[in-house]
C-alpha cells in the first residue's frame, strides 16, 4: 500500500521537492502523474485512493479551488483513510478550509525539521488505518465529465442549428461553474473554437462563439498564463480541420504517479496512492 498525493496541477512544480523527500525516506508514492481525463482515468484514482495508507493533501490556494481535487478529499473522508495535509503553496485561510482541524505540516520551505515532521506524521497515520467501509460509499462523479460528452458531441459527422444552439447553452453553462479553473477554461475554448471551425457551422453560432472566446481570453489575460495541454491523443470532429477535442480538466489540474516507479494510465487533473 501507497501514499496518495491529491494536488492541483497547478502546484505540480511545488510538488516535486515532497515526491523527491518522501522517495527518500523509502515511502511509495502515487500521484496523478499523466495527464488523462474520462472514466478510466477517474476510476484508477478512486482504486488509489480506496488502497492507500494515508492521503496527503498538498494543500494550497490552488487545491481548494480545485473540483477534483475536492472531489478526492470527500472520498478519502467517506472511505476512512487517514488525512495528510501538507502545505505546499499559499492558503488564504488556515482555519476556513476542509482541513483545517487536521495537524498540517509546512512544507513551502523544505528542511531537514520539515521533513521529519512530515515522516513521523506518516507513520503515525499508517497506524490508524481502518478498514473500508461496507457497503462502500458512492463513488464520486468524473469532474467535467460534460467536457467529454460534449467533445463525443462535437465528433458528429453533422450537427444541425438546433443542435449547436444546444452545445453553445451547455457550453456556457460549464464556464458560468467551472470558468474559474483554467483548465476547465482552457477545455471550453478548445471545444468553442473546434465548434467555429465546422462546415455546418450557422453564422448566429460564431458569432456567439467569438463573443465567448473574447470573454474567455480577457479572463486569461487576467488570470496570467495558460494551463500546460494536455498530452492524450483525442478525438477529430467532423469538418474541423486539424483541431482535437479536449481531455477534461482533472487534473492538468491534476496529477499522479508512482515517485519510484512511474504509473501511466489512459484517460484527469488537478489529484495517488
């Protein structure tokens, strides 16, 4: 049995210092490490989650802002595994967040006293593992599932106005919820710009479509740089040229892998056992 780290992709540079300390004081890691999204993606997390000794949050502003990564901490909670947070980015409030009646250890700075009080936190954990619960709990839904379904959507050979009138509504509707998570953001666009592009493309969807892409571009002017795409090989729509539809967001926003020895998995980011 593993340690599973639950992280926001955004903070996936943070986190190599605690994967690095954590492999040298022997511990088994996994973490979303592949950037993947869809059913088999989510459902391999949840398998890690439902093995492992002891969750760790790599908590952060980043984290708490993450639906998957929110996601996995209810889980871990419903499952009884035993909660690590470990701080590894800027939080806003220390005393209003899901963890915040847990012992959290600083590990923003790393030091030698960081990571001894990160090992001893650990072994203290292992020894209040319980056994899951039966039945086991409901498993949560896959993040920005919609993402997908409406990327399958896209795929159809001909859509007709109604249809894109539809696509445009639902797209919408997922960045009203989700447009404060870039990879979300960055999902939708993708999906928004392969929905132009079509040869049955109505002139009332583009130019909704460019009124949105302005919206969604302006919000990333603000919010600074662009989420790192992710690397799986998606599906082509019909007359959309060269564009490829999206792998929901988990996690880009998340995430995980085995520290000593990689864990790749098909496809979600944010976050492993």
């Amino acid at each position: 049995m593993a340690l599973f780290i639950s992280y926001s992709s955004q903070d996936r540079s943070s986190l190599e210092a605690l994967t690095t300390a954590l492999k040298r004081a022997q511990q088994q890691v996994w973490f979303d490490q592949e950037l993947g999204g869809g059913d088999a993606w989510w459902s391999a997390i949840l398998e890690q989650i439902r093995t492992c000794e002891v969750f760790i949050v790599a908590l952060s502003n980043h984290w708490l802002q993450s639906k998957p990564s929110q996601a996995e901490l209810r889980y871990a909670q419903a499952l009884n595994r035993p909660i690590l947070p470990v701080k590894v980015g800027p939080v806003d409030s220390v005393r209003v967040n899901p963890v915040a009646n847990l012992q959290i250890i600083d590990y923003q700075n790393p030091t030698v006293d960081a990571g001894i009080q990160l090992v001893t936190a650990i072994h203290a954990l292992r020894g209040k593992v319980q056994p899951l619960p039966s039945p086991l709990p409901e498993e949560p839904p896959v993040p920005f599932g919609y993402i997908t379904r409406l990327g399958n959507t896209l795929a159809e050979k001909e859509l007709s106005p109604q249809q894109q009138l539809q696509l445009m509504v639902e797209l919408r509707s997922g960045l009203d919820e989700d447009g404060d998570d870039p990879s979300a953001r960055s999902d939708i666009a993708q999906l928004l710009r392969m929905l132009r592009l079509r040869h049955d493309v109505t002139y009332r969807t583009r130019s909704e479509i460019d009124n949105v892409l302005a919206e969604i571009d302006a919000k990333d002017k603000s919010a600074g740089p662009s989420p790192t795409p992710a690397k799986t090989e998606p599906q082509r729509p019909a007359g959309a040229g060269t564009l490829r539809s999206p792998v929901p967001a988990r996690r880009r926003a998340r995430r995980r892998g085995n520290a000593s020895r990689p864990h790749r998995r098909a496809p979600d980011q944010t976050s492993g056992c």
